[in-house]
C-alpha cells in the first residue's frame, strides 16, 4: 500500500474470501422513493449506477418488504415473488456493468407501517406510529422469518451480491428484541436468548438458504436511544450470536425512529456514534461498519486508522457527490460536494411521500432527468448574486462550456449562507462554500466579487444572458416605533455583530427566527462540534452501562444566559412549519434553554419600555432591550425593470424570483435546471 496515498485505510479493498469490496465506503441503505416511482427500477439502476462508477465498495438498496403486511405503507415496495425480483436485475446489471457490488435491503417494518394491516412481537403500539400492531401468532412469527429467507433467495436470484437484513431503528426485529415492544410469553419472547430468536433464526436460515458465498449484511441496533431498549450485554449477545448464524459484516443501527434524540441532522457531530461500533468492533471477527454523520474522507479514514471499524457506510453523502470515493483518491478533495446533513431534499421528502433528491446536488435521484450536456451554441451570460442560487448556476452553465462571468456586492461568494454557517449547527454550510469555490476555479469562471452591478454596466457589456440571482432583502414591518434603536435585524446581529442584550424578543419564529434564538442562547459549548458535550446535552451513557444507552441518564443542559422570547401571529404552533425530520430538534433544543415560544401575538408598537403586543386579548409590554425583527422576505430586483426595458435577455433564480417559502434547496434546484437549458 503506498503510503503518500491520503485517506489509504478508507480506500483499500475488503477481502471476504468470496469477493473482495473496492473500498471500505458502503453506500448506505436510503429509501428514496424511487422503490414506488413510475419506471423507478430503471431509474434506480442508474442512481446506483452512478455511485457504482464513483468508486463506492459495496451499495445497500433502500428498504424492500419482505411480506405483504410487513412493507412500510399501502404500496411500499417489496421483494415477494419471482416477478417482483425480474424486475431488480437491470439494477444489479447497471452496477456490475460499473464494476460495483449490491445488496438488497430486507425491511418488516412491524409496528413501524403506516397501514392498518401492522404486525408486531405484541400489541403494544408505537408512540410515533398511528396503527396498533397484530400481535403475530407462534405461526405467523414463523412465515415472518420464512418472508425474509424468501426475499434473500429471489434478491439472490435477480443478481444481488448479498442481502442486508435490516434489524434497527425500531422495526420488526428491534422489536422483538427489547421488551418495550415484546412483552410475549412463548419461545420468542420472555427472557434475552428467546428474544433474540427471531434474528438469529432469520440470518441462520437465510444463510443456509443462500450458500456460502452471498453477502449477509446485519444492520444491529448498537444503541436503542429509547426506554426499555437493549442493555449492551445484550447487544453484544445478539452480535456474537449473529456472526455465528453467518452473517458477513454487522452494520451499525443507532436510534428507534421514536427516539427523542438527534442521530442524524447537521448538528450532530461528525462520526458522533463512531465509539459505539468501535466498542462492538471488540468483541466480533467479521467485519463491522460504522454510520451516522460520517461525511467527509478525513471522518472515515480517522474511523477505520484508529481501529472504530472496518467499514464506514455513508448513505446520504452518496447523494450529496456520487464521485465521492474517486475524488477522495484522485486527490481531488476540494472538488467533494459535502452533505451537510440538512435532510431537507432527502429524508424530509421520503417523510412527505415526495422522491428524494439532495440540496447541494439536484440531480441526485434525477440522473435521467437532470442531466448536464454540453452546449452546442456558448453564450456570454452574467450572473449576478452569489448566493446559493447565482452558484448553482454559474457552475452547471460553466460546465456545458458557456462564458460565465459572477458578480456579488459582497466580499466573498455565498450569500445568506454566509449568515447561516454562523448559527450554532449548522457550521456544515461552509462546505458548500468551499465546494461552490473548486468548481468556480475548476471552470476558470470569472468572478467579481465586491462588485455592486448597475444594469447600465451589464447592458454595455452586451451579455446573451443575464441572471438575476439578487436574492431578498428582509421585510420591512410597519409597527410604530420600529425605528426605534432597540430594533435589529437578523443581519445586523449575526453579519454584523451588532450588540444584544440580555432580554430579547424576536418577531418571526420561521427558519431564521428559529435560528437566531439558536444563536443568541448559545453558550460556550458547542454540542454540534465536541462529540461528548453532545452525548451529555442529550443525556447518553458513553460508558454503556444504561439500559438503551439513556435509563436513567439526565441530559446536562447549559442554558441560555439571555431572556428571549420567540414569537409569531400565527395560533399553529410555534415551529410547526419547521423541516419535518429536524423541526423537533430546533424546538426541543430552545425548550432546554429556556426559550419562551408565543404564538397568537399582534405586535403594537416598541418604545423605551420594551415591545408592546396584545396576547389572549390583553396587552402586554415585554420588558426587552432588544428586538430582532425575522419577519420573512422580499426578492430583491431592483435590476430588473431597466434591463428588461432596454430588451436584454433576463431570467431570476432563487429569492430574486420568489422570496416566499425560499430555501437554498429551492434556489439551487431552479438555477440548475434554467443552466441546463440555457
Ligand atoms: P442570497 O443568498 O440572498 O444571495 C444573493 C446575493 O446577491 C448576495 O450575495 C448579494 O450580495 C448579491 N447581490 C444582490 N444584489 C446585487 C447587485 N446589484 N450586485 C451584485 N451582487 C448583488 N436555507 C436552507 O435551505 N436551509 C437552512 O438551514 C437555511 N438556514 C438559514 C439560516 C439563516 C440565518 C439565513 C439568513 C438563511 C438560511 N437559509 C437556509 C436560507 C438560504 O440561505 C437562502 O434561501 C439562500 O441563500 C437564497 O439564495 P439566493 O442565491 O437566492 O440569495
Ligand atoms: P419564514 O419561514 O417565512 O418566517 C417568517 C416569520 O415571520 C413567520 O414566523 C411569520 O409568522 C412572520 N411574519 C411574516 N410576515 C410578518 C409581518 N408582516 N409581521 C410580523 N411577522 C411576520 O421566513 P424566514 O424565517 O425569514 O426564513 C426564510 C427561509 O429560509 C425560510 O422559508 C426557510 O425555508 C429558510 N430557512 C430554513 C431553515 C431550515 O432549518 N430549514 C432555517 C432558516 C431558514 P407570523 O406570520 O405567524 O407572524
Ligand atoms: Fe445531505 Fe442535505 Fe443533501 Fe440530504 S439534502 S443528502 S442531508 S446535503
């Protein structure tokens, strides 16, 4: 192995005898809702395919049912018959034809379904999940196991490299194993070594079934995050138990989905979990894999060098850059587009029933769709504003060979991300930046930053194409006293650091309310940076000793050392139109620090004694030194008029054209699609 090779332990194959994996990278499993989507397969081939070709060592598909009451909703895609596995083999072909290997993920959900038909261990209903569960018959927990061996065996059959057998997060065999969801009293539940029947017999059988040389992927759930989860003795029981069934690697699972506790979102430190596979790594010899927030070659080769794991699965930075694993051994680090863990175009979607796809890269999961050709007919083209919405554009029209000339009034290039990247957790943002600039150096685009551009200058200088991508200004409130020096934008205090004193009321509990009282709570310590201040502020036992990793444990909260007041009009609640899967974590996160969310205020007016506002009818003066106005925004066009009168060729992207409900995944998606058709 040479060793001026960077990041040489993620890089090198695994040998399992029978195959050998290209790298340690596994692509982990992603339900992107292409499983359901009209000619799904053929696109998910080229998903796959995609990644196959960028170097990853072994794919995990999204989760397949493996029995009619086992899939996760009416319709939720399964791998049941012969039929069903036909249809599988373009996407093993398209994978292999690139040199990769698949497995297919085997998902029972249990109580875990979104349909009235959900099974379970015992009746006993999940807090997060709407149906009751059938409690199986001693019978039907037998064809349960004969669903999964028959899935492995047709996965097998449609050209599969191995299955992997899907036993966290909650789902069926989670639930048999902890006594939270299996209070039963035949030889599949009672105490440890009955619970732990059902995945022990499904890996045996479907090793026996499959042969010696299929891989047999276990995803185990190393911490439950959840009361009445597995102690570690358990854990460590059911691992020994699964190598011995035959069981290829052991994936790591961390959390229930009815966990209360981050696992996943940005602000959830990198490789945070890690510790945990590393303490399972000990006590196993097959290979074992780590996963949760490792999205970055230096965070998976640190895993693998120091000896946490032999594998490292990274599923949604798959999405994020499909070159990934080749960039990292070219030496093309700078070129990786980062995931930053937002969730908001992937897991977020898949919450919402919509297709997955990727902010930082639109054409994940759209790789027929969205495609990038070079033009035929170069133009001269300007954008102006680079934020989010003005890079994506430039770039994707870069690379089809058109003349791009950038031009931002600000110092440096990123927009509002600039504001964003400051806010406690969501420090990832600056990788996009860093992303957006190798791309602006790779296609020799010609910036100019500090450059406040006049139509005048761009009508002289006769562009084909001019693209407004000016972004917003904030909205201007009319409540009297709003000039009053007390009053701050959310700009004035995180740009330009203006002074905020210690009781402070934020008018707006959107994304960026939200974020601000993130920002002015914060203390000291950052949680989404320092992997143990993490696991102490959401109360998890690092030394393993409480049952699913949190009996018993109090979180230690640092709270806010300001008075602030998060508020809104609206009566919903306060966050409810927050990302779907992240939401919860900003609300509980200000709860522990003690900020105070109203809804149903009407704001009257501010003066020497504070914010004044009518609540449940009664007016009210809150007694603050500051108030942070986060009322939403407005595009930002003021080019657009004289350009389009003088007849140029004008086109807006991101807040420029529509300021309402704006997000970065909303202003790069547009600008790449308008770059691949300009
Ligand atoms: P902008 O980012 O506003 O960029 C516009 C650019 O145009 C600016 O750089 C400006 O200097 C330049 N410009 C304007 N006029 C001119 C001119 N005449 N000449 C030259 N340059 C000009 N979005 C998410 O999706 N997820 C989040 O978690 C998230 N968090 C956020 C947190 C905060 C605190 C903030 C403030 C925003 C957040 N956003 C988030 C929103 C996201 O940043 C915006 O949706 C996105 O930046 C919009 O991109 P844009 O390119 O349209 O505009
Ligand atoms: P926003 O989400 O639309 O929120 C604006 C807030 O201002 C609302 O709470 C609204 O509530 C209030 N408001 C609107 N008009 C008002 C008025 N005239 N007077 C007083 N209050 C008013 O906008 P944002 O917070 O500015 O965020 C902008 C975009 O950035 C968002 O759409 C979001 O997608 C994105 N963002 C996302 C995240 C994320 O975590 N995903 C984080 C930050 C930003 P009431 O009308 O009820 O008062
Ligand atoms: Fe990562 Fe956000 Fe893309 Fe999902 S949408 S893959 S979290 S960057």
């Amino acid at each position: 192995m040479s060793t001026t090779q960077p990041y040489e332990h993620m890089l090198q194959p695994l040998d399992l005898g029978y195959t050998q994996l290209r790298s340690r990278v596994i692509m982990g499993s992603m339900h992107t809702g292409l499983e359901e989507a009209h000619e799904g397969l053929e696109k998910m081939a080229e998903f796959f395919a995609a990644r196959a070709k960028g170097g990853v060592g072994l794919i995990i598909t999204g989760g397949f049912g493996t029995s009619a009451r086992g899939v996760l909703g009416p319709g939720s895609a399964a791998v049941l018959t012969e039929q069903d596995a036909d249809k599988h083999k373009i996407v093993t072909q398209r994978v292999h034809q690139e040199g990769g290997l698949i497995a297919l993920q085997m998902l029972n959900a249990g109580r875990q379904a979104y349909h009235p038909q959900a099974i379970g261990a015992s009746d006993i209903k999940s807090p997060i999940y709407p149906f009751p569960p059938h409690p199986l018959s001693t019978q039907e927990v037998d064809d349960e196991i004969e669903g999964f061996v028959n899935t492995a065996a047709l996965a097998q059959y449609a050209g599969y490299d191995g299955v992997e057998v899907m036993g966290s997060e909650g789902y069926l065999i989670n639930q048999f194993l902890a006594t939270r969801a299996n209070n039963r009293d035949d030889q599949w539940g009672g105490d440890y070594e009955s619970r732990m029947r059902f995945p022990l017999e499904i890996v045996r059988r479907i090793r026996a079934r499959v042969g010696p040389k299929f891989i047999i992927s276990y995803r185990l759930s190393m911490l439950d995050l959840v009361p009445d989860g597995s102690t570690w003795d358990e854990v460590v029981a059911l691992a020994k138990g699964v190598e011995a069934a035959g069981a290829s690697i052991i994936s790591t699972g961390i959390g229930w989905h009815e966990a209360r506790i981050p696992t996943i979102a940005t602000s959830v430190p990198r490789g945070a979990f890690s510790w945990v596979t590393g303490k399972l790594k000990k006590e196993v010899s097959i290979p074992v894999c780590s996963s949760n927030r490792i999205n970055t070659p230096e965070v998976a080769e640190q895993i693998i060098a120091e000896g946490e794991a032999d594998l490292v699965s990274m599923a949604r930075p798959m999405l994020a850059d499909p070159e990934f694993v080749n960039k990292a051994r070219q030496g093309l680090r700078k070129q990786i587009n980062i995931c930053i863990g937002c969730n908001q175009a992937c897991l977020d979607h898949t919450f919402m029933g919509r297709r997955s796809s990727c902010l930082v890269n639109p054409q994940a999961c759209h790789e027929t769709e969205l495609v990038y050709t070079p033009t035929q007919h170069s133009k001269k083209i300007a954008v102006i504003g680079a934020g989010p919405a003005g890079l994506s554009f430039a770039v994707v029209a870069a690379e089809r060979g058109h003349s791009v000339s950038l031009f931002d009034a600000g110092d440096k290039i990123g927009g509002q991300f600039n504001i964003a990247k400051q806010v406690p957790g969501k420090e990832e943002f600056q990788e996009t930046l860093n992303y957006y600039q190798a791309q602006l150096d790779k296609f020799n685009i010609d910036v100019h930053l500090n450059t406040q551009v006049s139509a005048e200058t761009l009508l002289n200088q006769h562009y084909d194409e001019i693209i407004l991508a000016t972004g917003i200004t904030p909205r201007a409130l009319d409540i009297p006293g709003i000039d009053h020096a007390k009053v701050l934008s959310y700009i004035d205090v995180i740009l330009h650091k203006k002074p905020v004193g210690k009781k402070v009321a934020i008018i707006g509990a959107g994304g960026i309310g939200f974020d601000i009282a993130e920002y002015l709570a914060h203390g000291k310590i950052n949680a989404s940076l320092d992997k143990m201040a993490f696991m102490k502020e959401w109360g998890i036992d690092t030394t393993l000793q409480a049952r699913g990793g949190i009996s018993g444990i109090e979180p230690v909260i640092e709270p806010s050392t300001r008075e602030i007041s998060l508020l809104q009009r609206k009566t919903s609640k306060v966050g409810a139109g927050l990302g779907k899967t992240t939401g919860w974590i900003h609300r509980a996160n200000l709860a522990k620090k003690g900020v105070h969310m109203i809804n149903g205020v009407e704001y009257k007016g501010v003066d020497e004694q504070g914010l004044h506002i009518v609540l449940n009818d009664e007016a009210r003066c809150l007694d603050v030194d500051n108030i942070i106005i986060c009322a939403g925004q407005e595009p930002q066009r003021a080019l657009l008029a004289e350009l389009q009168d003088a007849g140029a060729s004008v086109h807006l992207v991101g807040g420029a054209d529509k300021a309402m409900e704006l997000d970065a995944k909303r202003a790069i998606d547009q600008a790449a699609r308008l770059a691949a058709e300009i």
